[in-house]
C-alpha cells in the first residue's frame, strides 16, 4: 500500500507528499520530526505535521529570505537568525563573503543535529563556518535580552501554532525592532496569503505600527502550497525598496553569489502585489 503524508497546517485545505521511504523520525522535547523521500521532491523535513523543507525546493525559499535583503541592505555586516534549524538560510546568507557574523538563535537542537547527519544538501558547511554562531534558545527570550545589533534579522520559524507562536507577537516584533542597526531590515516568513490570511494581516499590521514601513514581498515555492507566499518586511529605511535595478545589479555582481531563483529583476518584481494580496494588507 502506497504510504501519503498529508499536511495537516490547514483546517480545510491540505496537500499530500507520497512517502517512498521514511529516512527518521523522533519525537524531541520541542517537536515531532520526519524525515521522509518523495519522488519529486526529494527529501522532505515536516515537523508538527508541516512541512518545512524539501531538497527540490528549497532554493527558492532560502535564496528569497537572504540575497534580497542583503542586496537591498547593501552594507550588512551581521545577521541575526530566528529558527531556520535546517541550515539552508545559513548557508546562503553566509555566501555573501563581506558578512562578518551569522548568529541563529533555534529553540530545538535536535534539529540543528539532525540537519548536520541526515540534510548535508540543504545546509552544506554552514554550522562549521567561523562566521556561525549558534544560540539554543527562544528567540523570543533571545531578542528580549541580548544587548547585540544586527543589520538584518531574518525570521525562519515554523508557522504560528507551537514553538513558533510567540515569533508573531507585537512583544517580539518589538524587541526585534531594538535589536537592528539604524536602518536595518526584519523579514520574516509569513506563509501563502490565501490561505493564512490573518497571519499575514496580523504581522504587516504590527510592522506598520512599529516601523516606518512594514510590507511583504512574494515568491512561490511549490511545498508551501496554495499560492505565492509572503515574506514579511519591517524597516525605518523606507528607500531599501526602492534601491535604483543598476545598484542592484552592480551589487549582485560583486557579491559573485550564483543563484538559481534570485535575481536583480526577481527582486523588484517580488514587492509587485496582486490587487488581492494589496487589498488585504491595506
Ligand atoms: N521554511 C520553514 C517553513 O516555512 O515551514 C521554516 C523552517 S525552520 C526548520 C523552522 C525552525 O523554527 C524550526 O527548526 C523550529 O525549531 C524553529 N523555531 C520554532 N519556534 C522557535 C522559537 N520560538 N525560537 C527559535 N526557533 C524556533
């Protein structure tokens, strides 16, 4: 009998991976977590029931969550990282050779474990990197207490039910806020508008009471299903999303990062908003 994963996010809407071969599987104190191999999409990490990665795919998402704002940033020095326990928002941030530190604050160490043994394709070298700095830790807590800046802080958490909560809170928004350089940029995975919403509504709301600017930008990976998703974006420099194609490009270049997704013109168009998406966060 053929086995299916079906994800269980959604109350009325789910998607299903065929599970040629389960690779692992435990329960930690944080989380349920399985590794399994699709056809397609080749190995597969869900934790809670969600998916959170996949090798096919997951270029997209990680290329979109670090060159886009770093290229828009242009200057950043140090990043800050909240959950992404996979590595493979690490591994793309740290292509960028004038980073100097990378600080990932995970709450769940077996994650961070299990990525180093079982998903090498997804994070590389990354945790190896003299750059990394890996905090166990709440990035809840983590925010609230360090008294550390970064140019950018990039949110990779796990969807809003679970340990991944309280990183959609005005209380951590805030904190995230303090904790960024003069100008600095937040961006946050925000889920696929069309079938999350509030979540959406919720973040970009609370980003708009705390910054100057707090938008989203979109790019579609095909596992989180239902739509392009959303990239949350929460600055006092509102001139970052409007830097100038040629900038970008000449940034890009010097930066000699090959990408299979991002590009100079992906970037500008990623802020382009369908009517729907605009009228929601309105
Ligand atoms: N790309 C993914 C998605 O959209 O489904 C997210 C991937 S990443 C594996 C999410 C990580 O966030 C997990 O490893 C989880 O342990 C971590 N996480 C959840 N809540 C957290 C918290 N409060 N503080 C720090 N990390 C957290």
């Amino acid at each position: 009998m053929t086995e299916w994963f079906r994800e269980t996010l959604h109350r009325d809407y789910q998607i299903g991976l065929r599970i040629e071969e389960v690779l692992f599987e435990e329960r930690s104190t944080h989380q349920h977590l399985l590794l399994f191999r699709n056809a397609r999409f080749g190995k597969v990490l869900a934790l809670d029931g969600v998916v959170q990665t996949t090798e096919a795919d997951e270029f997209i998402y990680h290329e979109m969550l670090s060159h886009l704002p770093m290229l828009a940033h242009g200057k950043v020095r140090r990043v800050l990282i909240v959950g992404g326990g996979d590595g493979g928002l690490l591994e793309e941030v740290l292509k960028h050779r004038t980073l100097e530190q990378a600080v990932q604050v995970e709450i769940d160490a077996s994650v961070v474990e299990f990525a180093k043994t079982h998903l090498r394709s997804i994070c590389g070298g990354a945790y190896e990197d003299p750059r990394t700095e890996l905090v166990i830790a709440d990035g809840l807590k983590y925010v609230a207490e360090t008294d550390r800046r970064f140019d950018l802080i990039v949110v990779d958490s796990t969807d809003p039910v679970g340990p991944g909560e309280v990183l959609f809170t005005r209380a951590f928004y805030a904190d995230c806020r303090r904790c960024l350089t003069p100008g600095g940029v937040l961006v946050t995975q925000n889920g696929v508008p069309f079938v999350q919403t509030e979540e959406l509504q919720h973040s970009v709301g609370l980003f708009r009471e705390l910054f100057a600017e707090g938008t989203c930008y979109l790019a579609t990976v095909p596992t989180y299903a239902g739509g392009p998703m959303a990239f949350g974006w929460a600055t006092d420099n509102t001139a970052l999303r409007e830097v100038p194609p040629e900038t970008l490009q000449a940034r890009f270049a010097a930066a000699g990062i090959e990408t299979r997704y991002y590009t100079p013109a992906v970037h500008a168009g990623a802020f382009a908003l369908p009517r729907y998406v605009a009228d929601w966060i309105a």
